[in-house]
C-alpha cells in the first residue's frame, strides 16, 4: 500500500524577505516564493508522485503555494481542505515587527527564547508547544488516516506548523525540534508503515 505523506513550507513571503515576524498576518509571496512553489511541483512531477487530496492551512501563501505545486504536477482541480489549525504559530505581539527590531525592544536574549525555546511564548502569542497541541489532533483525526487508507496527500503549511507534524514523524524530542530549519518550497517526501512510523523519508532539494 502507498502510504504517502508530503509536506511543503510555503514558498518565500513577503515578510520573509523583510525579515519580520508573521504568525497569523497574511503576506503574499514573493517572485522567488512563487518559484520555489513551481519548483516544489516540479521536483514531485519528476517523481511521478501524484495526490488524492491536499491540506492547507487558512493563510493564503500557503494556500497559493499548494495551488503551484498542483498546477506543476498536472492536478490543479485536486480537492483541497483549507483549516485554521494548519495555520503558522502565532507571534502576538511580534507579528508585523522586523526581527532586529525586536532585539533592540526586548534583547536578543529574551527575542531568542521567543523564537527558540519549545514552551515559551512571546507576548500575546503562542509558544512552539502550543502549536503543537493545536496541529497533532488534526493531524491525527484528519490526515493520518487518510494516509493509513492509502491515499496520496499534500501538507502545504508553515515552517512551526510542520515542525509539529515532522518532530512525532522523525521521532525528535521537545529540545532538538526549535532549532529544527524547514527551508521554504522543499518538500518532504514520507511513506509510513502500517504502524504509522516512517519507513522511507526523502528532501527533495535542489
């Protein structure tokens, strides 16, 4: 049984290029973001992977990056579901402020538990943890079984909301998964076992 799970960061945003916090705010992506989408799709093409269904989050870059990666691999009309709980961790209080700006406001040590620590969140906003606990229920009562049927799905979110997903796949702890980089536009491809652990994983990197 082909049980395949691809997940995709979304492709450079907006914010990302000026270097702010976005969280649940809603910037487009860039001219590279969209070609990191198309490129997404294409790597996934050359590997004849194709999709009964595809998640997103409720923020559209996103949401745009899994209607390239689509459009790449020839299933543009594919049903996608659309929730909030695939959404981008939630900065609070930082969101919209460039990174450099809030070290010169709160310290660099302070900004750097905000960013890095696993249960410490900023002002307002949710802590890593949080988004933890608000994207593996989904997971388990929405894609997961959709997998363990035997269906193809894409997973095209956000650099915290699929470090949830990634730290139960590759069995990583609450310490080693802040640090953990999701690069925009690669995707991760898994196929799980009958047991729901991974028996093969590949980056499909430039």
């Amino acid at each position: 049984m082909n049980r395949l799970l691809v997940l995709a960061r979304h492709g450079q945003s907006d914010w990302n290029l000026k270097n702010l916090f976005t969280g649940w705010k809603d910037p487009g992506l860039t001219d590279l973001g969209v070609e990191e989408a198309r490129a997404a799709g294409r790597r996934l093409k050359a590997l004849g992977i194709q999709f009964d269904v595809a998640y997103t989050s409720d923020l559209s870059r996103a949401q745009r990056t899994c209607e390239l990666i689509l459009e790449e691999i020839g299933q543009p009309n594919l049903t996608t579901i659309r929730d909030q709980a695939l959404n981008e961790r939630d900065y609070g209080d930082l969101s919209g402020l460039n990174k450099d700006d809030a070290r010169a406001k709160w310290g660099e040590d302070q900004v750097h538990v905000w960013r890095r620590s696993y249960d410490v969140p900023p002002p307002g906003g949710e802590s890593l943890k949080d988004t933890v606990a608000r994207v593996l229920p989904y997971y388990v009562s929405e894609i997961l079984p959709r997998v363990m049927r035997g269906e193809r799905v894409l997973v095209a979110a956000h650099g915290n909301s699929l470090r949830a997903l990634v730290m139960v796949l590759d069995r990583l702890s609450a310490d080693s998964i802040p640090s953990m980089e999701l690069a925009t536009g690669i995707p991760l491809v898994y196929r799980l076992k009958a047991d729901t652990t991974v028996e093969d994983k590949q980056v499909l990197a430039a």
